[in-house]
C-alpha cells in the first residue's frame, strides 16, 4: 500500500494508492468519514487489490496525514469534491467505482450526482441519500442530536476531548480503533479540522437540493446502527436512476471496520470483482 500527495486548492493532500505502478486497473476511490482517515479501508484496499482492482483512499481534507484548511467555509462540500475529481485528475483516472462511509457516503452520494461521467458504480455505507436523509423524520433527527452538538465551536472541541459523558471515547465507545482516533484529535488543531465537515454542511445536507444518481448503487445500513436510522437508506432508491440493491447488516457504524470480510464480498460482488478475486 502506497502512500502519496498531491496539491489541490492550497493543500496539501495525502491518499493511499495500493497500485501506483498499475494504472490499467479499474480504479475504486474509498471516501471515509468522520472521525476517520483513509487507513480505515486497510481491509478493503488490500482485497480490492486482491480482486484486480486499484484500491485508492484518500485523507479528506483535515484529516489523517491530510493539511488542515484554514477556515470553516473551506470545507463546503464543493470544495471536498473538487479534491476527489483533482485526486482523479492527478492520477490520469477518468472514470472510477465510488465507495463512502459516513460523511464519506454523505459525499459519495454528492461526488455521483455532480459528476456523473466519473461513476461507475456508487457503494454507500450507512448514509443514504442526503435528501432521503433529510426527510427519514424524527427518528432520525433524535438518533442525530450530537450534529447539533458538533455545531458548538470550542465547546464541543473541549467535551470531545474530555473523559466526560460527551467525551469522544464515550460518544464512540463502538468504535474498533477510538483510541488511536482520540491521538489523533489530540493533535493541535485536528478537532476543530474535522468537525469543520459538520459545521460547513449541515444545512446544505438537511435543506438543500441533492440530484439523483444515475450509477448502480449498492446500499449498505448496519441494525446496531446508533446514528442512523433504517428508512434513510432504504427510502434512497427513490434517487437512484439505475440499479438498487439495499442490504441489511448486523453490528454496529463501522462496518468498514467491525465486518470487513462481508462488507468486502459485498464490494465485490457488486463491482463486479468477485470472480476474478
């Protein structure tokens, strides 16, 4: 698995490559989500590389080995899918798979509806359409209250990293890997960096407009879920101009993480991998 940079929009941008001398290979970007980096996806890169496919996952701005930007607007949505096509473009890709997880799904989502020529096939984990999830009802925005929470500048940076009852570990207590993230928030600035994703998106996600996506997609919801509700990904078929598939897992959020063996049959089933795996 190889490590790399490139330049976009002032920053400098890291993202892991697991076939950098390989470029014939159909390419798969992996976009991970809060409070994550692109080294969550170390089980699906190296099956993905197994399968004859080129894994690629990068570091959202801000996060992992990643530049902070500096402000709050900086990390609109638009300016996070500009890295993705300038990551493609840095590489000389034209078309790839897309696969997200949380925020990661969030912009997945966004990436195929923006730039629809550059998707083959869309796989979102547990997020599902933003505009399926603005409208999954009072449930949702229940199960979502700690967004609100995100919004509060230096306040939530300061619960987060506290041992208190809205302290990240506790928040996050299913997380597999909580204490490696817990290290890397601790580093100056990198609360503040991440939350910026929530602070700059959260209104566009909740009531603005999000068009739909013309490549097959797979949908992936986990039933011990805390965060998200079940309707906001299965009512998401209403946004696909092409082939749905919905899948229902057990176990917590992070399924990248807590069931990477069937999240990868399931990846590669639908990318069309698996005989060649």
């Amino acid at each position: 698995m190889h490590r790399a940079r490139y330049d976009h929009d002032g920053l400098s941008l890291s993202y892991l490559d697991s076939a950098p001398d390989d470029p014939a290979r159909p390419a798969v970007l992996l976009l991970h989500g809060f409070p994550d980096s692109a080294q969550m996806w170390h089980e699906q890169i190296e099956a993905l590389h197994a399968a004859g496919l080129r894994a690629i996952a990068p570091d959202m701005r801000g996060y992992g080995d990643s530049s902070m930007a500096a402000s709050t607007g900086d990390y609109a949505a638009a300016r996070i899918l500009g890295d993705f096509a300038a990551l493609l473009d840095h590489l000389d890709i034209q078309r790839a798979h897309v696969v997200g997880h949380d925020w990661g799904a969030v912009l997945a989502w966004m990436f195929a509806g923006r730039f629809p020529q550059r998707v083959d096939r869309l796989a979102v984990i547990s997020v599902g359409h933003p505009t399926a999830y603005a409208r999954a009802g009072v449930d949702q925005k229940i199960a979502g209250w700690y967004t609100l929470f995100f919004l509060l500048r230096g306040i939530s940076e300061r619960l987060l990293l506290s041992s208190g009852p809205t302290g990240l570990r506790t928040l996050m207590r299913s997380h597999p890997d909580v204490e490696e993230v817990l290290q890397r928030m601790r580093q100056p600035g990198r609360m503040t960096a991440a939350l910026g994703i929530y602070r700059a998106n959260l209104s566009q996600v909740l009531f603005g407009k999000h068009p739909s996506v013309e490549a097959p997609t797979l949908g992936i919801w986990s039933e011990g879920d805390a965060y998200l509700v079940e309707s906001q990904m299965k009512n998401s078929d209403r946004y696909v101009g092409a082939p749905w598939r919905y899948e229902r897992v057990p176990g917590g959020h992070w399924v990248p993480l807590e069931q990477p063996e069937r999240l990868n049959a399931l990846l590669l089933d639908h990318l069309g991998a698996a005989a060649s795996a």
